[in-house]
C-alpha cells in the first residue's frame, strides 16, 4: 500500500512541480530557502572560537558554555518536529517567515545580553527560530521542482548549508578579533533581517492541497513513522550525523599519537569538510540523473565499510596518518553525496506531507548530532577509541541493511 495513500489530507494525481513558475523564478526560491537553511548550522558554530571569552565574560563555566552549543542543537532538533506538520497544515510561507522573524529576535537577545541566563534564552529562541529553514527549504524544492530536478536542486541546497559550520567559525573569529565576540550575533540579526525580506519577497506559498483546520496532525506523523522506507532513512540520518559528530569531537584524540600541533590538529578537519563539499558537489553534476535509492544504498555500506576499516588499522597499529586522512575524506564525501538523495526520496514519498517528513528526518538528524559525543565519550571512556569506532561501524551496518529492502520498494512505489 502506498504511504500517501494513508495520508490524512488529499494526495495530487501526480507528483510534479507547481505552475507557472519558470526556472528564474525557481533559482530564486532556491536561494532564498537555502540561504535561510544555511544560517541553522552557521549560527552553530560561528562563536566557536569565543567560548573561552564567553565564558569570561558571563561568568560561566566550560560545562556551561558547552551547554550553550548542545541545548541548540536539542531545540533545533525538537523544533524541527513540529514546524514540520505546522508547515503543512498553515503553510510553507508563513512558517518560514515567523521563524526567521523568531531567529532575528533571539539573536538580538544574544548580542545585548548581559547574563548567562539571558544568552542561553537567546540561543533557544534561536535555534527555535531557524530550524523551520532547513525544513522548509527541502519542503519547498520539493513543491517546485518535477522529480526529475530534485536531486540537483537538494544538491546545491545541500552545498550551500554545509557551508554554514565551515564559515561559521571564520567568520565569528574574524568579528571577534576586531570587535567583541557578541558582535558575531548582531552578524546573525542582520543576515536574519536580509534573509527574511528577501524570502518575504520570493518565496510564494507553495501549500495548495487542501488543509485540515488545527496545527498539528498525528495521522501526519503516523504517516511518515509507519513508512519502512521513511523509517530506514531516518535510522540513517540518525547515524550518519551520530558519526559525523563523533568525529567532529574525536578527530583530536585520533591525531594524537602523531605528534601534531594545536594548529596542525586544526588542520586534521580539512579532509573531512572537503570531502562532504565535494561529494554535494559531484552529487550535483554527476549524479544528478541516478536514483535517489541507489545512491543511498551504495554509500550507507560503504559509509560502514570505511568506519570499520579505520577501527581495524587502529587495533592493529597500522594507522597511519595519511590512512586516516583518507578515510576521513572517503567518509564526508559518502556523507555528501548520500544526504540530498535522502531529501528528494522523503520528499518524492509524501506528497501531501512534505514538511512533516523532514521535521523528522531533521529531529533524527539533530538527536544523532546530540547523541554522538555523548555516547561516544561514554564508550570510548569506558573500553577506548576502537571500541568507539567498533561500536559506530556497527550502528551503520544495521543502518545500511534496513535502508536496502525498504528503499528499493520505496522505489517500485513512486514508479508506480
């Protein structure tokens, strides 16, 4: 039985882009949502290189200041769950618009505040705020463009998003440097503000099926939950971004025993960013024609494979540096090109539920970006670092065999 078939609202006959819209008037709209998508892990990490001054200046804590980074990625993840369903029962447009506008608010709350309490309100009205970008953004491709050109829109989409956490940092240390680290949230206000005029003046609403009265549907929820396919592609985002975040907090502890400077240490990250850029990047002109279940499939085990391959050079004292390099680039390339495959599926999947299904997706991800330092630390503490990656290569196998039946039948059922 096809999902959209349970769906509570009406399905559309076919699954096509809206009309009379022309590429021009497309190409602005995907800027417009991905500029909005890029500002949620921009703001992430663009105080990153302030966190000891923070925590001067409002007398915290280091755990404290930490708590600052991992109480936004909770509410974003939250966040992301309902204005997924509020998006297809009120519209794309207005939920765009009120959570910009909410971003904007919270990131002046975190430019003037002059108390720790007042900052972490302001990164949860933040967070709060800009999680509707990246669920709006894919929903909105998804309502414009014709299956055939979904795989290269999400891919710039993508491209443009994971820009967000490589300018972040430079450009809030930059700020900083010649400012005051606060003034890296009058950075966020100000880019907030563009975006939200600019997609006030773009963005059309793209919602014309009919819509239930009320805000939240559960018969929406139960839709997507029940779906195996659905189910086996947030089991992925949910590992993918557990793995890249262990990484993320790990990667140090790797390059240890290699004798490297703090800055050379730095230097460990440039494999991994460039290989999810590039892997968008050849997603988008490469692979753009190839289906969206393939090429999940294939970098789901290869993902796995590449984890498990580092684990074995580590317990066997064969790692070397250049190895684990590579590894690291192989991994964010897979990474790159599996996650704009993963929106167009869901968002081909759900027709009439398009910003339900990637508030999920997003709550899967972010609670897998949470989750992994987490559990990671608490692994790698108590049995060390191969175990930690034993453990990961694991979840990612079990990841890759349950998106292998449910995804190809999900594509049997869009052909159908």
């Amino acid at each position: 039985m096809n999902v959209t078939d349970r769906a509570p609202t009406a399905q559309p006959a076919r699954d096509e882009a809206q009309p009379l819209l022309g590429e021009r008037a497309r190409s602005r709209i995907l800027f417009g949502v991905s500029a909005a998508a890029f500002l949620g892990p921009f703001t992430q990490t663009v105080y990153a290189p302030s966190l000891v001054e923070l925590g001067v200046d409002l007398h915290a804590s280091t755990l404290m200041v930490n708590l600052t980074i991992s109480v936004y990625s909770i509410i974003f993840a939250v966040s992301s769950f309902v204005w997924g369903p509020l998006a297809d029962s009120r519209g794309r447009r207005a939920m765009l618009l009120s959570g910009l506008a909410l971003f904007v608010t919270g990131s002046l709350l975190c430019l003037f505040a002059s108390s720790y309490s007042l900052f972490l309100v302001g990164r949860i009205v933040q967070a709060c705020g800009i999680s509707t970008g990246s669920v709006v953004a894919a929903t909105v491709i998804g309502d414009v463009y014709a299956p055939s050109q979904r795989q290269h829109a999400m891919s710039t989409n993508q491209l443009v998003v994971f820009l967000g956490p490589v300018f972040g940092p430079v450009i809030g240390g930059f700020v900083a440097g010649y400012l005051h680290w606060q003034w890296a949230f009058g950075v966020l206000a100000f880019a907030g503000v563009v975006v939200l005029f600019y997609d006030r003046a773009v963005v059309p609403e793209t919602l014309h099926h009919a819509a239930p009265a009320g805000s939240i549907s559960f018969d929406r929820v139960r839709s997507v939950v029940r779906d195996p396919a659905a189910r086996a592609i947030l089991l992925l985002g949910f590992g993918q971004f557990y793995g890249y975040y262990v990484f993320l907090v790990f990667l140090p502890l790797l390059v240890e025993p290699f004798g490297l400077s703090t800055a050379q240490k730095g230097l460990a990250f440039v494999p991994l960013t460039a290989g999810i850029l590039g892997g968008i990047s050849h997603a988008k002109r490469r692979l753009a024609h190839w289906p969206s279940e393939g090429i999940i499939g294939i970098a789901s085990w290869a993902m796995a494979a590449t984890v498990l391959l580092l684990w074995l050079l580590l317990i066997t004292d064969t790692l070397a540096l250049w190895l684990l390099a590579a590894a690291m680039m192989l991994f964010g390339g897979l990474l790159g090109a599996s996650l704009p495959a993963q929106s167009t599926l869901l968002v081909s999947l759900f027709s009439a539920n398009r910003a339900t299904a990637m508030g999920i997706y997003n709550f899967t991800r972010f609670i897998g970006a949470a989750s992994g330092p987490l559990l990671g630390a608490v692994v790698a503490d108590a049995f060390g670092d191969a175990a930690m990656l034993a453990s990961l290569g694991a979840f990612l196998l079990i990841a890759a065999y349950a998106i292998r039946s449910s995804t190809a039948a999900a594509g049997h059922r869009r052909k159908a």
